[in-house]
C-alpha cells in the first residue's frame, strides 16, 4: 500500500503562528515539534563498522543546536560495510544496497522528519542518495511514502561542513508507526554513483572504496501544542560579528550574527541602537526552533571599534546587551588555490605524478569555464612545484593539451612557481641551491614565459643563503606556507617551532647577508593546509565564518595591510582544484562589497601588494633557521651520498670548464643536479614508515626515494671521470699525474689519484725536480703531497723510479697512547676511545676539554637512556709512511654491531681528517646517534657555515628561527680569543650545541612551547647523525655500514679564514694520471690578500662564455683585480645565474662587499679553450 504525500507547509499552522507571535500570553498554547525521545528508539542496520555503529544515527552525537559537525574520520556517524550485494530489512520492504530500521517502543505519530546526510568532509560521497521510505505498524504491512508520482526521494549531499543543516526535511499527515526503514537504492544508493563518472573516478585517484554507505543523523517529531510559560526561557545570545560587508542600495552593511543559547520557538524581535539610530528586525516563530540570526547593521564602513546595544524582545523571554563591534576595514582576500606537493608519502612518484597531471589539466579546463566570469571570480591555479610541470611538459609538451597548458599560463590563467619542490633548504649544499629551479628556466627559456615566484609549503624556515639563491635565480617573490595545526596554540604545529608566531601573515623584504640581494617574503599565517578536511574544509563546505574569524584576529593583532591571502588546497596533499571555488567566489562577491574575493597567483598577489605597500614593508636579514632536515638523519648513508654527489658535481663543472669546456655535457649535469635536489625534496616516505616500517609500501616509497640519491651519485661520478679523461692522449703512455686545484688560491695539500700499476718503487717529480713521495691508500689508490698547485689549473708531477729511499726515520710516532707527528700530537682515552688529548705543537694549550672529541654517544628520545662506548678492543696504527699515517680505533657501540674510528695525520698538510664507519644494527626503538665534540676554547662564539653565509647563532638568526639545531654546508667554527678551531662535516650537516637539544620540544607535547627562545655558545658541539624520531615520513630504522667524515683545522682568530679552508675540504684537489706533460694553464686568479672563494665556473648555454661564481666568505671588504693567463675573456658581465647580464664590468677593480656574491659572465670568440692540451 502506498501513501500520497505532496510536501508543501500546513499553511494554518504558519498563520497561527504569525498571528501569535506577538500576542500571546504565558497561558497560551504554541505549536512546535518534539522529537521523539532517542531513548524510545532502537535502530539496526545492514552492516556497519565497529566504531561506526547505526546508533550513532539517533544519539545526538556530533550536534551543536540542531547542526551537525563535520569529523575527518567519519565520529559521530554511521558507516556500513562495504556492500555491493542487494539486502532488504524485511520480506516486505524494499531491495536496496543497504538499509536502517528504526524500531520505536511504542506506536508513534510522526509529522516531521529530519536527516543529515554523511557528513565526514572529503568523504561525503558516502552518504545516501537515493533511498525508499517506509513505514510499519506491525512490521508486517509496510506502506511507502511518495514523492508526488514517486516512490523513492533524493536526500541532498552534505556539504561536509562544520555546522551542517539537515539535508532532508519531510512534513508528514501524522502517519503511525512503529518501524521505519530507510532503503538505499541498489544503482544510486550513495553519492559515489553520478551520472558523469567523476565521483568514481576521483575515488580510484584518492583511494576511496565506493562501496561505503552512511549518515549522521535521523530525527523523528510529532507536532504538539505547549504552554508558552513552559518553553526554555531565552536568557541569553551570543554575538558574534563579522568581518563582511553586504551589498545594498544604500552601501554597504556590516553583517553580524547572534546565536541563542536555547531554541527560540515563539518568535521574537531584534532591536539595534547604534549610532543614535534605532532598527528593529522581527524573528519570525519556527515549529523547529530557531537557534541563530544573520542580520546587518546600517549601511556605513565602520573601520574604527564601535559601540552598540542589541536587545531581543520575545514571548520566550528578552535580554539586551551593551557591545562593541570590533573595526571592519575594506578587506581585499587573496585565495591562492594550488595542490600541496608530495612526492610520496600516501601514493608512489608514479601515482603522485598522475594525480598532479590530472591536477593540471583541470585547472587549465576551469579556467577556460570561467574566462567570461567578473575579475576576482575566474579560476586561477598555481603550479606550487616545477616537478610535475616539467616531467609533463616532457610527456605533452608538443600535444595540443601541453600547447593549451601553455596558453593557460601565458594568460596569466595558470602561475607557474620555480622550485622543484619544498626543499629541506639546510641539507642543501652552497650550488645545490642554485639548481634548484632549473626546470622553470628551461620552461622559461622554451616559452617566453617569466617565472618571478616561489612556493614552499609545509617545511618551516629556509637557510638565510636562499636569499641569494633566489634572487640569482630571477625571483623575487617567495611565499612560505609551513606544516598547519591549530589544536596546539599558540605555535600552530609540531615542529614549526615560532615560526608561525613571528612570520605569519608578517610580509618583509629579507635581505642576504652583503645587501645586495633582497625578496619581499611573506609567511602564510594559516599555513597551507587551512582549507583541507581536517580543518577549515574547502569552501563550499566550510563558509565564510573561518574567512571572517581570521580577518578578526589580524585586526586584533594591528594588521596594517588592507590585502592578505590563504593559500587554498583541498582534501589534502596532491589534492584536485575546487571546482565550485569560481562560482562561491562569484556569488560572495555580488553578496558582498567587503572584503572583495580574489582568486589569484603567487606572482599577481605579490606584485599587487608590493605596489601598494612596498615603500613601508620592513627589511630585514638574518637565518631562518628551518626545522624538518633533522629527518634526513634517519637515512644517514643516504643524506651522506648525496652531500658527496653534490660537492662532485660542483667540482666537475670547474673541472669541465677548465679541461673541456667546447663539450660540457649540460644534459648530463642537469639531471644530475636534478636528482641531488630531489633527495633534498622534503618528502621522505610513507605516512607510515613508523607504524608499518616493513610494509611493501613503505619499502616502495623509499627505494624511489632513495633512488634520487643513487641516480645523483651515478651521474656526478661519471662527469667527474669523463673530465678526467680529457686529459688522456690516445696512443700516449699515462707516465705522468695531473692535479687541478679549483679554487682561487695556490694550494698545498694532499691528492690522490688511482692506478693499477705498482707505483710502490716510484716517485713523482714536478717542474722543479722537487720530489713528491707516493703512499697506496687502498687497492690502485696512491696519496702524495702536491706543493704549490696554481689557482684554477693543474700542475704536472712526471712518474719516475725512486732513486734513493725515502727519509727512514718515521714522521709519526704512536706511543703512551699518543699519536706524535709534525704539527700535532694526539691521545686517545682507551675506553671511550674518543681523542683525549690535542695539542698543536709550538702552542701551549689543551684543545680537548670534557669527555673528549669524536665520543660516540647513543640515547634514547630527548637523550634519553644515554650509553657510550665502554669497550675499546683495539687501537693500531695501521697506515705509516711518507704521505700520512692513520690511527684506528675498533670498538662496540650501543646500537650498533662495531665501530671504526680512523684518526689520519698529514706531511706539510696542517689538519686532522676522521673517518667514523658505524655498522649500525637495525633498531625500531626510539634512537639517537651523536658523535660529540667538547673542544676547549675560551669564551667561545661559533660561526657556522652555511650557503653563501655566515651565521653566529642568535645573532644572526631572525626570531622564531629554529635553536635547537642548525645545519651546515661544511662546518662549524669554534672562535676564541686567542684560539679556533673548524670542525667540518661534510656528510652529515646537523649540529646541536651545548646539550642535546634536537628534541628537546618533545618535553612538552601539548602545546609545544619548549623549542628554545634563546642560543647557545658552547665549545661543545654533538653531530647528530642519525635518529629515527619522526614516526612519518622519514625512516624507522637503518642499518649496514654508514661512513662519515670530519676534519679538525685550526685557524688563528684574527685570520677567520675557516670558510675557505672549508672548501678546501669539500673541493680536495684532484688528481689523475695523463699522457699530457704540459700543465692546464691557470684560468685567472685574484690579485691581493683577500678571502674571496669560487663558488663554481661552468660553461654558458651560450657556447662561447663561462658562467663564473665568486663569494666573499669575509666579514672584510674586499678589493681586488683579475689576473688572467693564456687568453682574457673579450667581454666581463655581470650577470645572474640565469646568464642574464645586469651590467658590463672591467676586471681591473672589483669590489666586493662582506658576504657579497657576485656571478659573471666571460665570455670568449669561439671556442671558450683558454689553453692547449
């Protein structure tokens, strides 16, 4: 049997209402709906989920004054198993994909009904579609309620909002039940089936099973007369303003709303005193019960706080408040929509690169739909990360969609954005930096296209040589969006430390260290993830109010700037464009006059505001400090490699440049530079690399991680030897050895070059006749002293029989525990093994203080459980002879299967290398892996290397930068008054000082307040090697032999030249047998005593130019002019690192500021070779 039903209102109950609403008296009767009382209700269903039960659909859980809250993970709500079979409640009910029956304890009269679709944000596609209503009195005949000629109805989709209406609402003729069913349809039972596929097709991109029913709630009401006096009484609101101006004839209004605290069913009125005027507003009476009202107040801006009452007057009882509204100025809102992203993490490279392509070609398609929409409203999508853009441009380039994709872009449609990714920027070494945004100038190069802005999301902070890097590079924009929460107030995340607090929505121009340089940065200040699931959602779901409470904050906190932004992603990482952004945009801005909406790019934002504003923005400089690279010490092998691959390849392009420059392989280098900046990218691994270490998953996504590392170290190697090989006469005997120094000062140092020969009876013999000695260092290696080598050229050693043995009486002694050599002598403490005692010969003075340097030290979370080596089993001296010697300390090592300490000393060569090889045990527990260095210098300061800078803890670091660790490009130097010291570590660039701070922060795991405010200047330095704290994204364990080095330099305080011996480290010279007898003659050096260094020199695109990089690593000015050999350069520009001249420059005066960069161009008549092979 089935029931008729037309859903049109009673009519005579609205016109009772209206009439009573301001007649009534406290004996007088009100209509209203009751709902039946939960607790009278029982409810199963098909199937549902364990922690998602179908009495979830009547508990009332989840709801704030008759809306429902959206939840990230579905709480609060009913989810059914995945079905795909037909069921029905009973024989007599209808068939249907899942069901819910509802059984009351008695027979029921029901006049209303209420449901609020699923309502788990980016999950609401799960909610029922179409679905039978029936209903029973004895649970054998069952009527079907109708839909005018239907039997079935359509429950609206949930918006996934915050605060979520009923999305189905059905008056009843009091029909009498004691069961009803709601029968989801077996084709179109949820919102996964529509007509266009894309629902399906968008849930095989995110992972999601269509086959999931659910919803929030179902509320049945019978309609009842009540005594006006037992109604809730109205005893208070909540008022609640907002930042928005409505549209009217007579200007703009300023909207507010009030919230009751009790259903206001009776109606009332609203009375408004501002200003000397007086409105009145009427609330209409409601069966339901109204629980909140939107109104405005009169037209006018009111840009200053402003003083108000608002009374409600209302059978249910008044109140009236005295307020004031704070200011509302005439907003303009950026919104710039784009897709986080990571290259892993949830999905394999494969999968993200399809879902960002996807990505791509949707945003082209919207823009294109709403080219004709009124300006702020037409689509815009930002390219967050070159990755994507590039590898398609590589598959579609030449198709009509690459062709399109590029159109979009040259419009202005599309904003491309020049990093290749969020770069971890403290792992990055000194050039690596620069090839950070190689693909956006090849894409600007091959079409026309100006690319001025940078993104990088979710890291916090960037190393203050990032300045440089992007300036160099062309932009002049940088927009940093860090990792979101806001559950832990007030730092907004985990491990952002103040970086929200002090940068968020603060637009500066940051400056690098000499000044020349500078960028307008700006810091979103909700970060980039605002607009995903878990917390504000995107728009259509979330409203205006997240809009309007954070336009009320800046105001609170003296915002000046009529202009801020959101950066807008949705979902979450690698998620789509909004495609109803463009029409929510469109209607709230004919709604609104105030804050205009605007849908735009990086660069449009940027050049917008910084037109306005510019002249009044603060320009600052210093480090900010990032705080996510102590991550990459979970793959300390790896982080290792790659820091070599990219000091390798910064040395093979000088190398090239001065060997071989006509035939530079530039195709080669930028895949090489590629991969070492994709290993730096800051996405590790899975999301759960902690809980599912083993998972296939998890194994997948770090063998392509790890691949970029591998891929980078293959290709640097092969540039390197392909250099080399230039020098190599076919037909010619290899009898003598070629070493380059590629730096700017002549250099006397140890080199090592490879031979299969037996070279145990030879000598080499330079220009001079002067003897070099050679030592084998290991299978076909051979170590010598070259002397004297010439800036940026080569010197020729001939290989000659030993005509006399060499000196007899050794260099080095180990005795008492002590190694004695020319320039040091050093003990080792046998149980530790660390070194104990350092002494430079001709000093008195002790650079050892504490427990030693080189100490191993194992620690659980936070320095935890702390153990050191206990158990020294030998200490040998297993290299002696002419070249070096080596000390090696064999020991066990908590977490570890043993460990290696190699101590190597030089002739003529003033420095201490280390070599520490850990064969690391695979461990899933909390784990930290120090190497400790407690150096002995009075009132020290230390300087830290970093890219293109110097930086002195505290005060060089802008506020919120991050204290408890620092990352450097070669090392650290520990300054006294009267002594220094230089600790480079090349492989391993993360250092804590003072006490092991790294994870100081997990102290206080609720709100995060304990990243230290204030740094510290210790002789003391820990390199933190490994860990595996994270529990996401990066590794839970390693394992296998990890090998990393140091060196220990002095330097005399008033010389400070600790960055350019650093270099020396990092570029070693290079040595290597040949067929050529004559040298590679010098390209050029500097005159006068200075500290500028080569940063590099690389041949131009060009053909018949060198790119040329030079850094003042000094805190001095310097002055100096180029001295060239062979053939001089016929032009001199100064350039950037695009090879774009700035201005024609003549090398017989070059001034350079402290820390100045500077990059030229030579360049040459055809060919670039500035000498002879």
């Amino acid at each position: 049997m089935r029931i008729f039903m037309k859903i049109t209102p009673f009519l005579w109950t609205l016109t009772y209402l209206l009439t009573f609403a301001f007649h009534a008296t406290g004996q007088d009767k009100i209509p209203l709906y009751v709902s039946v009382d939960a607790t009278a209700i029982q409810v199963e269903a098909s199937s549902e989920y364990a922690e998602f039960k179908a009495e979830e659909t009547i508990n009332g859980s989840g709801f704030n004054n008759r809306r429902h809250q959206s939840h990230p993970l579905g709480r609060t709500m009913w989810i059914s198993q995945p079905s795909e079979t037909v069921t029905k409640a009973s024989a007599q009910t209808k068939r249907g994909v899942a069901w819910l029956k509802y059984t009351f304890s008695s027979i029921q009269k029901i006049d209303y009904i209420e449901i609020w679709n699923h309502n788990q944000n980016d999950h609401t596609n799960r909610g029922l579609q179409k679905v039978y209503l029936q209903y029973s009195a004895d649970g054998k005949s069952w009527k079907t309620l109708m839909n005018e000629d239907k039997d079935y109805f359509i429950i609206s989709e949930s918006a996934g909002r915050k605060e979520e209406p009923p999305g189905f609402q059905l008056k009843l003729p009091g029909v009498e039940a004691k069961y009803f069913v709601i029968t989801a349809d077996a084709v179109k039972g949820n919102y996964y089936r529509d007509e266009s596929g894309k629902a399906s097709e968008e849930a095989i991109e995110r992972k999601q099973n269509i086959h999931y029913y659910g919803l929030s709630e179902v509320r049945f009401y019978r309609l009842e007369t009540h005594l006006l006096a037992k109604l809730p009484e109205i005893n208070d609101f909540v008022f609640k303003p907002s930042q928005a101006y409505r549209r009217s004839d007579k200007g703009p209004k300023r909207e507010y709303r009030i919230e009751f605290t009790r259903p206001l069913y009776a109606g009332g009125k609203i009375r408004l005193t501002y200003n000397g005027h007086t409105l009145e507003e009427e609330i209409p009476p409601s069966l339901s019960g109204v629980t909140d009202h939107t109104s405005t107040f009169p037209a006018g801006l009111m840009e200053s706080d402003q003083l108000f009452s608002l009374e409600l007057i209302s059978p249910q009882g008044g109140i009236k408040k005295n307020l004031t509204i704070p200011a509302a100025r005439k907003w303009t809102v950026y919104f710039l929509p784009h897709s986080h992203l990571d290259i892993g993490y949830t999905h394999d490279h494969k999968e993200v690169l399809n879902l960002q392509w996807r990505n791509l070609e949707r945003a082209v398609a919207l823009a294109e739909a709403t080219r004709n929409y009124p300006a702020g409203s037409q689509f815009r999508w930002n390219c967050e990360a070159m990755w994507p853009v590039a590898e398609y441009m590589k598959r579609f380039g030449n198709t009509p969609k690459g062709q399109k994709f590029i159109s979009a872009i040259k419009r202005g449609e599309i904003g491309v954005d020049a990093a290749l990714g969020s770069i971890l920027t403290g792992l990055s070494k000194q050039e690596e930096m620069m090839h950070i945004f190689d693909d956006a100038h090849q894409l600007s190069k091959e079409h026309g296209i100006e690319i001025k802005s940078a993104m990088m999301s979710d890291i916090a902070g960037l190393s203050w040589g990032m300045v440089t890097s992007f300036a160099q590079n062309g932009i002049k924009y940088v927009s940093m969006a860090p990792n979101y929460v806001p559950f832990y107030p007030p730092v907004g995340g985990s491990r952002v430390g103040n970086v929200h607090r002090e940068w968020g929505d603060f637009p500066f121009y940051w400056e690098s260290g000499s000044g020349n340089e500078k960028i307008l940065f700006w810091s979103a200040g909700k970060g980039y993830s605002f607009f995903h699931s878990w917390l504000a959602d995107k728009l259509s779901s979330s409203g205006k109010e997240p809009v309007w409470q954070y336009l009320g904050e800046l105001e609170e906190k003296g915002y000046p700037y009529d202009i801020t932004s959101f950066r807008y992603t949705i979902y979450g990482d690698n998620g789509p464009p909004d495609e109803d952004m463009s029409e929510i945009i469109r209607s709230w801005n004919e709604t609104y006059a105030y804050p205009r909406f605007v849908i735009g790019t990086t660069q449009s934002l940027f050049s917008t505001f910084e037109e306005i504003y510019g002249a009044w923005l603060p320009t600052l400089k210093g480090d900010m400090t990032p705080f996510w690279e102590d991550g990459a010490a979970s793959t300390a092998k790896e982080l290792a490699m790659n820091r070599r691959s990219s000091d390798r390849l910064n040395q093979s392009e000088i190398l090239w440049s001065l060997i071989d420059p006509d035939h530079y392989p530039h195709a080669q280098f930028y895949e090489g530079w590629r991969n070492a900046v994709l290993f730096s990218e800051h996405t590790w691994g899975a999301a759960g690399s902690g809980p599912q270490p083993e998972s296939e998953f998890t194994k997948l996504l770090w063998a392509q991680k790890r691949s970029f590392a591998q891929q980078a170290d293959s290709i640097s190697r092969e540039l390197q030897l392909a250099a080399l090989n230039g020098m190599n006469g076919k037909g010619f005997a290899a009898n003598c050895v070629h070493v380059f120094n590629t730096q700017l000062w002549e250099r006397t140092e140890v080199a090592q070059f490879e031979s299969t020969d037996d070279l145990s009876t030879k000598v080499l013999i330079d220009e001079s006749g002067k003897i070099s000695y050679l030592q084998k260092s290991e299978k076909d290696a051979w170590c010598f002293v070259a002397y004297n080598v010439p800036p940026l050229g080569s010197k020729v050693y001939r290989i000659d029989e030993r005509k006399e043995e060499p000196l007899l009486q050794p260099m080095w002694e180990y005795r008492n525990d002590t190694l004695y050599g020319d320039f040091f002598s050093i003990a080792i403490d046998k149980t530790s093994g660390a070194i104990s005692h350092l002494g430079v010969n001709g000093e008195d003075w002790e650079y050892v203080g504490g427990d030693g340097l080189n100490e191993y030290i194992y620690s659980g979370r936070n320095g935890s459980n702390v153990e050191r080596v206990d158990t020294v089993h030998h200490i040998s001296l297993i290299h002696q002879g002419p070249v070096y010697a080596t000390l090696r300390i064999i020991s066990d090592a908590p977490g570890s299967h043993s460990l290696t300490r190699d101590i190597t000393v030089y002739r003529d060569v003033k420095r201490i290398d280390l070599l520490n090889v850990i064969d690391k045990k695979n461990v899933y527990d909390y784990e930290n892996v120090r190497f400790k260095f407690h150096f002995n210098i009075e009132n020290p300061q230390l300087k830290l290397d970093i890219p293109f800078e110097e930086v002195t803890p505290e005060r060089d670091q802008l506020a919120g930068s991050n204290k408890n660790f620092y990352t450097v490009n070669n090392g650290v130097a520990v300054e006294g008054m009267k002594h220094g010291l230089f600790l480079t570590t090349l492989d391993t660039p993360v250092i804590e000082t003072g006490e092991m701070t790294g994870e100081q922060w997990l102290s206080d795991t609720k709100e995060f307040l304990a990243w230290s405010n204030s740094a510290e200047q210790s002789p003391v330095l820990y390199s933190w090697v490994m860990n595996n704290s994270w529990r996401t994204n990066y590794k839970a364990s390693q394992s296998g032999e990890c090998s990393l080095r140091y060196s220990i330099i002095p330097f005399h305080p008033d010389r400070g030249d600790f960055r350019r011996r650093g270099m020396e480290i990092s570029q070693p010279l290079v040595a290597t047998v040949s067929s050529q007898s004559q040298p590679v003659e010098s390209l050029f050096s500097l005159s006068g005593k200075h500290e500028i260094a080569l940063s590099t020199i690389r041949p131009g695109t060009d053909g018949h130019s060198l790119l040329v990089r030079l850094v003042n690593t000094s805190r001095q000015t310097a002055h100096t002019r180029f001295l060239w050999y062979g053939r001089p350069p016929v032009n001199l520009f100064e350039c950037d690192n695009r090879e774009v001249p700035k201005k024609k420059i003549s090398g017989e005066s070059l001034w350079m500021k402290p820390f100045e960069v500077i990059t030229l161009k030579l360049e040459f008549n055809n060919p670039i070779h500035t000498h002879e092979k």
